[in-house]
C-alpha cells in the first residue's frame, strides 16, 4: 500500500510540474475605442 501511495504522489507530482511548467504567454490584448463626445444641440433659433 505505502508503494502505491508513493507511486499515486510521484505522478500527482508530475502532473503539477507539468500542469504549471506550461508557457502561458499567450496574452490576450483587447483594445476598446473609447465612444466619441457628442456635442451638444445647437439652438436654432426656433425659441431664442
């Protein structure tokens, strides 16, 4: 039992290692254009 135990750590172990020696560089860069500033109405003189 205490072989199977130590077998089950070392391939448990294996897997981490392998799990987190990955290269993860694959960053994601989402660019988001900013909205336009609307103007404001202009009065057209209707209500001055």
């Amino acid at each position: 039992m205490s072989k199977n135990i130590k077998v089950l750590g070392m391939v448990s172990l294996m897997v981490l290692v392998a799990a987190c020696g990955r290269n993860n560089n694959d960053e994601e860069f989402v660019v988001v254009e900013p909205e336009p500033i609307s103007q404001e109405p202009v009065q057209t003189g209707k209500f001055k």
